[in-house]
C-alpha cells in the first residue's frame, strides 16, 4: 500500500547512525541539514494519494486491492513504458529534476531484477526466493531503496583483494547460522540518509579472486554497525528558501556507507560469494534499462527547467528579442529536444528482456542518452550562465534586505529591469545563481556528468550494442557496386 508523506517521515525515526560534522544526527526529519529535502520527498508520496494522480502514479498489487507504485512492476508492453514513464514524469517534475535517485528509481531497479530472477540462481547461493520476497517487501511497503554498489577510490590500479588493506570495501568477514557479518565501505550513498533500506552491491567486474567481495543485500538502514557519513550538507548553509530555493529543498546529499561488523540475515542476501552473479545483477537483468528509463525521464525535465531559466532570463534583461539570444536559446531548446526525444525512441524502440520476462526500453539508446547526457549538461549550463552574465553575480546577500527601511529603496532603484521590479528579479536570479553557480549547482554538474559512471563505461556499451557489423555491411554494398576499370580512363 503506498504511504503518505507523514508515514514516511515518521518512518526515518528509527535510530538511524547518520554522522554530518562530527554530529551524530539522531532525527534526520527536524535537522536543519536534511528536513526540508524529506518533506520534498514527503511530498511526493502525498501525490500517490492525490485522486488525480492515483491512477498515474500507482497500480494496483496483485492482491487486487491495495495499490503500489507503478515503478515496481515489470511492464509487459509499449503502453506500459508509457505509464511508467508519465509516473516518472509528475515526481520528476515536483523537483524540478533535481531530486535524482527519487523512490521511483531504485523502485525500477528492483522491477528489473525480478523480471531475470535466474541470475540469482549462483553455483553455491540460490538468491531467487529472497529475490521474490525482496520485491514484495519493498513494492507492498512502499518503501524507500538507496543502494551504494561502487567501491571507494582508494587504489584503481589494484583488485579489492589486493588493496593494503582487506576491508576497505565491503565484503564478507564471517558466515553464522543465521546469516552473515560484512564489513567495509562503500560509495557514493545518494540519498541513503533518507531511505528505509539500502542496497549493498557491486557495479563493477570483480577478479575471480575477489569472491568474498562478490555479494549483494539490503538491509534497513537503522541496522547495528551500519553508519552514513554525510558530505557538506548544501540545505545546511542555504540562507532561505528565497535565497537558495532549490539547495534548500533538494539537497538529496550523498553519503559514504560504513559497515563496521554489520549482520546481515540470510534471507536479505541476493548474491552471495558469486562474482558472475554480483555483476549480472545490474547488467544482466533489466535493472540497467530502468534505471536510466527514471533517469533520462528526470533529465528531460531538469532541461526543462534551465530551458524556462533561460528564456526568463532573457526577458528579465530585456534581450529576448535579440536574433544572437535567440539562437542561444534556441541551441538550448535543441538539446531539450534531443533529450526527450531519446526517451520517447527509447520507448518505441522496446526489445523484449533478455532471457527474463517483460519489456525494457532500447539498450543502444539508454547507453548513448547517459552518454549525451553528461556531455551536454555541462554545455546548457553554460549557455544560460552566458545569457545572465555579471546579473548572476551582483544581487544582494539576502532577500531580506528588500525589506530594509534604508537599503531597500536603494535596491528597488538599481536592481530591476523593464517589467521586472527588484524583488521579482532578484527572485529570478538567486534561483539561477543556485541552479548554475553555486555548490548545489557545481555538485549537479559533476553529477550529471558521472551519473551513471564515466562516459568510457559508457561508449564500449554503445559500439557492442549498435551492431556495428551492420553499419560495416552498408559500406561494404556500397564498395561493391564499383570497381578499378580496367583500362585507364581517356583524358582530352
């Protein structure tokens, strides 16, 4: 049954160890670092009870009468991509497209493991049952999936079993009767301070010698020995909401998990001691398919959004009409288009799940949008920066000071444009200067561009998937349909 926001705040009360600046953060929904990013995230499960939107957002289980995320099912058909994709659309957009890892994401991924449930059937561990209850916990509680499944960078040269020390990434340290004890760290925890459980995996191939690596489970994140150290948090530091209207809201944070001896109970493990099978989790099913479904979703409309800055922008100084700044903008409404068209080719491309069940979007294009996506995120911020030059730049420190008795009629005067009084455009700017320049903006920037991993994780996908041989073949007809005369041509 999906939840209301209250019931998911209420649920983050559990204990959980979250450390931020040497504090152990006891109730991450009244802390000024992360409170207001879980009531956006609260908001959102509100909108599965909207009457409006029930339909759109949920479906119903298959007990027939209580309803779940439609993320959770794996869909059969093209109309199915459809829904999941519009249901994507209306969380994306309560964000603006800021909020990345969302309840939606992780909730596909989980979808997209059950529909190739075989890749959990290990030589030594047959994870298929766990699967099948992992996916009913999660779809019939609603709950919140983080996951960190990339290893620390700490020595890129070496295997995990050969770094200088034998825990620096999770890994299995002893087997009991009931389950197992890890320990270990992994990155880069998206949003875990603000799950229920989270995901411990391994994105990466792992040597045949790194076995006691090779493990996959999740567990709640309140469970003993396990700690989240949270980076700089970006809603700590905002001044308002006024000032910094996006970092104040969306900060979904990102935190390096620790597992100091944590116990895991058999019946959560999914890959255990496999090193095949820890890959496959995430490249072998169609986990990979819908995570990038969410996310190329979640990017359309975060262009969405910096193509609106924009083109407000460009009224605020009064140079919309310009035929430069319309070429500008129209360059960044391009790259929209590119951008939501992939989604929508993805969609009406959709193959059949390899040796699983359902239906997937196109894998050739899910790689080559992750692949656009980190290139031209950079570009279009960019661009909208050239757009509001030196404006971005000179605003006042705080909101506040338009209500000053002295500095406020100052400000009036002197910041302001045709149609656009002070207050107004100062309230334009500060939501640009957080979306383009400031740390919130620089985290996101860096984000997009490794979103999924680095783009060479990206392009060997592309040339395996896109068939090359066919493209050789289109070439070669056309060599064929010539030849060297055999007597020289004759010149005049």
């Amino acid at each position: 049954m999906t939840r209301t926001g209250s019931q998911y705040l209420d649920s983050l009360r559990d204990g959980r160890q979250v450390w931020l600046d040497g504090e152990l953060v006891r109730d991450v929904t009244n802390h000024p670092a992360f409170q207001n990013t879980a009531r956006s995230i609260a908001e959102l499960y509100d909108l599965t009870h909207d009457p409006g939107l029930v339909d759109v957002l949920t479906v119903r289980g298959d007990d027939g009468s209580t309803r779940e995320h439609r993320a959770y099912r794996i869909p059969e058909n093209y109309e199915d991509l459809v829904a999941r994709r519009k249901a994507y659309k209306v969380w994306a957009e309560a964000s603006f497209g800021y909020l990345g890892r969302s309840p939606d994401y992780m909730a596909g991924g989980i979808a997209g493991f059950l529909a190739v449930p075989e890749v959990f059937a290990g030589e030594s561990f047959d994870g298929r049952q766990n699967l099948g209850a992992y996916h009913r916990r999660m779809a019939g509680g609603d709950l919140y999936q983080a996951f960190t499944i990339t290893n620390p960078q700490i020595d890129r040269t070496r295997s995990a079993s050969e770094q200088e020390e034998d825990d620096l990434y999770v890994r299995a340290v002893k087997e009991l009767d009931g389950g197992i004890v890890v320990r270990g760290a992994k990155m880069i925890g998206t949003a875990a301070v603000f799950g229920n459980e989270i995901i411990v995996g391994t994105i990466e191939p792992l040597p045949p010698q790194d076995v006691d690596y090779a493990l996959s489970f999740s567990v709640p994140i309140d469970t003993p020995g396990l700690k989240l150290v949270s980076r700089a948090s970006y809603e700590a530091s905002a001044r308002s909401v006024f000032d910094n209207p996006l970092s104040s809201r969306f900060d979904e944070n990102d935190a390096l998990l620790v597992c100091d001896d944590v116990f895991v109970p058999w019946d959560r493990v999914l890959v255990y001691r496999d090193t095949r099978a820890a890959l496959l989790q995430w490249w072998g099913t169609a986990a990979y398919a819908n995570f990038v479904h969410q996310a190329a979703t979640r990017f359309w409309t975060k262009l969405e959004f910096l193509s609106g800055l924009a083109i407000l922008i460009a009224k605020a100084n009064n140079t919309y009409e310009l035929p430069p700044v319309q070429n500008q903008i129209g360059k960044i409404l391009g790259w929209l288009t590119v951008a939501r068209s992939m989604v929508l080719a993805a969609e009406a491309a959709w193959e059949p799940v390899p040796g699983g069940s359902g239906v997937r979007i196109n894998n050739e294009i899910a790689s080559a949008h992750r692949a656009m996506a980190g290139e031209i995120y950079p570009k279009i911020v960019q661009e909208v920066k050239l757009l509001a030059g030196g404006g971005l730049i000179q605003l006042p420190a705080s909101g506040l000071d338009l209500r000053h008795p002295e500095m406020g009629g100052l400000i009036a005067k002197y910041v302001r444009s045709p149609g656009h009084p002070a207050e107004r455009r100062i309230k334009l700017l500060k939501l640009a200067w957080d979306a383009l320049g400031s740390e919130f903006a620089g985290r996101h920037e860096q984000y997009e561009r490794f979103y999924h991993g680095a783009l060479h994780v990206y392009f060997p996908m592309i040339l395996r998937d896109s068939r090359p041989e066919l493209l050789e073949q289109l070439v070669e007809r056309c060599m064929q349909g010539y030849d060297l005369p055999a007597e020289p041509a004759l010149t005049s």
